[in-house]
C-alpha cells in the first residue's frame, strides 16, 4: 500500500519553507510570509499549513496563507506566542483575540493546547 502524501506549508520567523512528504526533505522558500502573492507560483494547494511566525499580525498571516493555498478540509495550525503579540495583556486575552481573529477569516478551531515552560526561569545564567 503507497504511502498517503501530506503536503505541508511551515512558517517559520516570517519566511516560508515546504515540506512535500511526510519525510524532512523539503524546499526553502526564502520569501516574507506577509506576502504570499510573491511565491504563490511556486507551490500547490497543500493539506496543512503550520505557522510558528511570532508577530503581531500572524493570525492574518496564517489566514493569507490559507487562503492561497489550503486545499478543501485542509487544516491550519498555528503556534501563538502571547508576548510576541502583546506583552502588556495577559495571555489568556491574547489568546482569545487571536482565535476571534481566525474565526473571523471562517477558521473551525478544533483544539486548542497550552504549552508551559518546565523548567524554572534561569537568572543570569545561573542554574541555581
């Protein structure tokens, strides 16, 4: 039985990267993730596209990628770093706006995962 292929969009610290196969090998695309006209050429429709863009406007970014080139029942998923968008609000609030914001660009959330940092917080390098 062949192997289902899963094309993938990551972005990464608003560049763009393409992964084809389940695999790791895939083809940088070195191109501003605001701008997706720019390397609308380049790619097909794919069936995910991950952001991991920390910026202030990543829901739109996310939902301008999607938009180009998520295939129907496509899935979008996206890494929201709170600080990154607004340090001054807490997380929760962040949160919260930035869901509003893809629902707002016909997103379904269907999970939503907190990560916690682990370890304790280091002060000036010390581990102590």
């Amino acid at each position: 039985m062949a192997k289902k292929r899963t094309n993938v969009i990551r972005m990464y610290s608003n560049h763009l990267s393409f992964n084809s196969t389940f695999t790791y090998s895939y083809v940088a695309i070195v191109e501003d993730a605001r701008y997706p006209q720019k390397y609308r050429m380049l790619l097909s429709l794919v069936d995910v596209v991950f952001a991991d863009v920390a910026q202030p406007d990543q829901a739109r970014i996310v939902a301008l990628n999607a938009h180009q080139f998520l295939k129907d029942g496509g899935h979008a998923v996206i890494s929201i770093k709170a600080n990154c968008i607004d340090s001054l609000v807490p997380a929760e609030v962040v949160f919260s706006s930035e869901v509003e914001k893809l629902k707002a660009e016909r997103f379904k959330p269907l999970e939503q995962l907190t990560l916690e940092v682990s370890s304790p917080k280091l002060s000036n390098g010390s581990t102590h």
